[in-house]
C-alpha cells in the first residue's frame, strides 16, 4: 500500500537528557489501522506531538503525504487531525460551535451540513446546543473526536480514545473508528487495553524506551510470536518426567496431578506437539482425565515482547 507516513531516524531528547524517542524508523500505510502499544513513558504521546507540530523533534525527518514536515509542515498539518488522550477542551462551549471552530482553525469555509453529519456519526447532534462542560465523559471524548474529524482529515491520531469510559461506550467507539476507516482515513490508535488493538489494528507496533522493538501484521505478529499452552489433569500423581514425556516443553504442577505444556510458535505446531504429548502419555501407560488448551493473545505477546526487551 501507499505510504501516507514516513518516519525516519526520529529523535527527541528533553532539558534534562531524557531520551523519549530513539532513532525511530517508522512507515504507515494509506488506509490502514495501526495500533501503538508501550508502557507508560514509552514516547507514545511524543511520536504523536512530533508529527502534529506539538513537539519539536532533536532529529529526524517526518514525511506526511510526501511532505516533509520540517519544512512543509502547513500542507502536511491541514490533512492530519488529532484526538488527544486529555480532555482539557473548551468546556464552556456548546458541542456545535467548538466542533464548527476546530473546521475554521484550518481555514475551511463553514459547512453546517458536514458538521452536521459529524455529530449525527457520533450521537451528539441531540447534544448540540449543551455546553461541554455538562456532558458525560463518553460524550466528551465524542467531541474530542468530531473536532479532530471537522476539518476532514486523511490521517487520525486517536491517543488512548477509550480511557475513562465504560464497556458499552468503548465498543461504540470502535464502530465509530472502523466507520471512519470504511470511509478512507488511515487511524493510528495508541491504547492501553489491549483488546482493542486486536479487535481493530491491522498492524502492531510496540515501543518501549523511545525505541519501536516490533512492528508487524497483527495476524503475522500472533502467529510469529503466539504460544499454545495445554494443561492435562492426570488421573494418578506424577512425580519425575518419563524421558518419552521430558522431550516435550512440559512442567509438573499442582503436586503432580497436572502437566502444563508450553510450546509452539502460533502456527499450529503447538496444537500438533500437545497431539503428540498425549499419544505419548497413553503409549507410557500414563492416564489423563482432561485436557485445557489456549493460544496467545496479544497481551500475552505485548507483555512477553516487554519482558524479553527488559532484560
């Protein structure tokens, strides 16, 4: 696909020395869902800042739309939009108005019908004429979004959108986001629950101290890195692993009663070697009473990449 973002080589280095971005080599494809995952600190919201013009980076280039921003920043900013993770915002205004006002700090003429369809997308044209200040948190983040859609940007930078708001309004927001993929924008998604990046990326990154340590389909990602865990309750206890059984990346757990295989590498060897373990168990006479097996999720592999990457 067509690159709609390029990143090459960014640095961002505070007062103080902090390094919050390393060297980062980063290309986002045109239509795409990405999804952003880091701990804490990471540099998410850095990266974020450096490509919308809220942080000037200490090296680097970034491209937009074959822009490059350092010195062609104006072109490349009107075609981006922005939802930041704070909800610091203009409360005292009524929805309508600070929706209309974000199209006009880009200098497009007023378009009530469009704004109205915003509003309408998001379930906030009932909300209209009510001040900011007295909507529910869900309703507010709603808002953040409709401003950052009002001047039609081609690329959206949604920085933790869910954070604050219960279940059934995150799912809505998901609608919301695959309603504006569907309709061509390309969504970079920063987010702590990782759910949410496997029910809407079509590619993962993970950055940890300012440096991206993977990036790839999210479906590649799970099956390059995905594990199959299997835990087989054995009828008698089991002691010491049987040199036909020890072959097999298998543990002896709850005082012998339980083995726990762990293996794999998401591709379906796992499912096969756990196939294999139990035909090993009955040929050693060894009787089993029930078999549990799951596969990796990606919070597994986020917390596992972090973990390899601590060390």
């Amino acid at each position: 696909m067509e690159p709609i973002l390029e990143l090459s080589g960014l640095t961002k280095v505070y007062p103080g020395g902090l390094k919050a971005l390393d060297d980062v080599d980063l290309t986002i494809r045109k239509g795409e869902i990405f999804a952003l995952l880091g701990p804490n600190g990471a540099g998410k919201t850095t990266l974020i800042g450096a490509v919308c013009g809220l942080v000037r980076p200490s090296g680097g280039t970034i491209r937009a739309f074959g822009h490059d921003l350092a010195t062609d920043w104006r072109k490349a900013r009107a075609r981006i939009g922005l939802v930041p993770q704070e909800l610091s915002t203009d409360m005292f205004e009524p929805v309508k108005r600070a929706v209309s006002y974000s199209r006009g700090l880009f200098g497009l003429p007023p378009d009530p019908t469009r704004i109205e369809e915003i509003l309408r997308s998001l379930s906030l044209w009932e909300k209209r004429d009510e001040r900011i200040m007295a909507l529910s948190g869900g309703m507010k983040r709603r808002v953040l979004i409709a401003k950052a859609l009002a001047h039609e940007p081609d690329l959206l930078f949604l920085d933790e959108p869910t954070a604050g708001v219960d279940v059934e309004l995150r799912k809505g927001m998901w609608a919301i986001i695959d309603q504006m993929r569907a309709r061509g924008v390309t969504i970079i998604l920063t987010t702590h629950y990782i759910e949410e990046a496997e029910e809407m990326a079509d590619r993962i990154g993970v950055i940890r101290n300012g440096q991206i340590i993977a990036v790839d389909e999210k479906d590649a990602l799970m099956a390059k890195l995905g594990r199959t865990e299997a835990h087989i309750a054995l009828a008698e206890p089991m002691q010491t692993l049987l040199p036909a059984i020890a072959q097999f990346p298998v543990e002896i757990e709850q005082r012998g009663m339980s083995l726990c295989y762990r293996g794999g590498d998401g591709t379906g060897r796992g499912k096969a070697e756990v196939a294999d373990l139990t035909k090993a168990l009955t040929h050693a006479g060894i009787d089993y009473v029930g078999i549990e097996t799951r596969e990796s999720s990606l919070e597994d592999i986020f917390v596992s990449l972090l973990g390899e990457n601590a060390q």
